[in-house]
C-alpha cells in the first residue's frame, strides 16, 4: 500500500458508495479500490493524470472513471456520508485538494450541485 491509500479499515466505508461497473465495457468493479487510491493520488499531489503511477491502472481508465463518476454525484455522496459518520476530520487532507474544489466548482456552474 502506497503512501495515501485507503487502509483496510478505510475501505469498507468508501466501497458501497461507489458503483458498480457490471455491463460497462470498462475494468470491473473489483478495481474500484486500485482506481479510486489513483484518483486520490492525483488529486494529492496535483500531477496530470498522465503522469499518475501505473500502479494505479492505465491512467485514462482511471480518469474516465473519475470523471463519470463526478457526473454521477459519487464525490458529493461520498462526502455526505463521511459527514454524517463525522470522519471528514480524518479525511480533510483528501478532500480538500484543489483539483477536488474545482470539480465542485464546475459541478455547480452546470447545475449539479
């Protein structure tokens, strides 16, 4: 487990919240976790997604899945719910990278928020 990841006790609580990619042409589900720790990585340290670790998956599927699942309001229910369980202290340095902000921000010029 690479510096940032989720824990095993983490994990449990960001994986219902995430959907599941069965009968998308894309990688399966059960990469939801390598995928999301990438996408944490990338909004970290603030690289392009190009740039981000192979160790993480092929950088585009990751940053399609990103993307897609910003559409969806995946981010802004994760959110909700950590929270709602008050763990938002926990994961502040995770939620507040500027790359996360401007998702939000964009989200809320298109109407979604």
């Amino acid at each position: 487990m690479a510096r940032g990841d989720l824990s095993d006790e983490e994990w449990p609580i960001v994986e219902p919240l995430l959907p599941t990619e069965c009968g998308r042409k894309s990688r399966p589900s059960h990469d939801n976790r390598r995928f999301f720790n990438g996408m944490l990585h990338v909004l970290r340290v603030g690289c392009p997604w190009r740039d981000m670790h192979e160790r993480y998956g092929k950088w585009n599927s990751v940053y399609v899945r990103f993307r897609r699942w910003a559409e969806q309001g995946v981010w802004d229910a994760l959110l909700e719910t950590l929270i709602e369980l008050g763990l938002t202290d926990n994961w502040q340095h995770r939620l507040t990278a500027p790359r996360f902000a401007a998702i939000r921000r964009q989200r809320a010029l298109k109407g979604n928020s």
